[in-house]
C-alpha cells in the first residue's frame, strides 16, 4: 500500500500541492434557521488558477438551499480567500463543501485534471 502512495505521488506531484481548504471537517450546531460558515480556499499552484464552489449532500447529490455571494474565485500563486456560506437549516444536514479546479493559467486554459477538494460539514438543527 505504501509503495502505491510513493508512486502516485511520484507520478503527480501537482495533485498534492494544487489546492488547499479549511477548516478541513467540522461539526456545528445551527442556532437559527440560517447558519454561515467561513471557509479558507489556497491556491497552491505555481501559476494562476481559477475555482468553482460546489456543494453536495452526503451521497454526493447537489445541495439546495446555500447561498453565497461569489461561486467562482480567480487566485493568483499562492493567495487565498475567504468566502462565507449561509445554510438553511431545519433538521440535521450532512454537507460535502467543494472547490474545483476549473481553469489554469494567465490565459484561463482548461487543466488536464480537474482536482476537487472537499470538506466535511455535519450542521445540527437548532430544534
């Protein structure tokens, strides 16, 4: 097991230092029916990369009722940017919260991997 880390490692060296999101796993109790949540999106990428937000449910279907105020981040290397989600929370919600690598380069070029990265989000509902 070992030995097939240290070779996909090997291989592709940029998926393990692409990008980078915190807080990594969390578990919140909601106080109102609208709950925000900080998240940190770093691009890691020695060149500029655009992100996408996605957020899913536990299975892996597309979630509803989340808002923010910007789905799409452009970072330069090495930048970062915190961005603010609001949730509706009326029962416990399990919540898979996602940056995708979307474009790369000065000339937003599509990259040859779209790398996800997501965090884990178990809200408790107030009630």
């Amino acid at each position: 097991m070992t030995k097939l880390l240290a070779i996909l490692l090997l291989v592709c060296p940029g998926l393990a230092l692409g990008h980078a999101m915190s807080p990594p796993s969390q578990v919140v109790q909601a106080l109102l029916v609208i709950h925000t949540e900080d998240y940190t999106l770093r691009n890691d990428y020695k060149h500029p990369a655009v992100y996408e937000i996605l957020i899913m449910n536990k299975d892996g279907s597309p979630a509803d009722e989340w808002r923010t105020e910007q789905k799409v981040f452009k970072l330069l290397p090495g930048s970062e940017r915190t961005f603010t989600l609001r949730f509706k929370v009326t029962e416990t919600r399990k919540l898979l919260v996602c940056t995708r690598l979307t474009e790369i380069g000065k000339n937003n070029e599509k990259p040859s991997i779209r790398s996800t990265l997501c965090s884990r989000l178990i809200i408790n509902s107030a009630s």
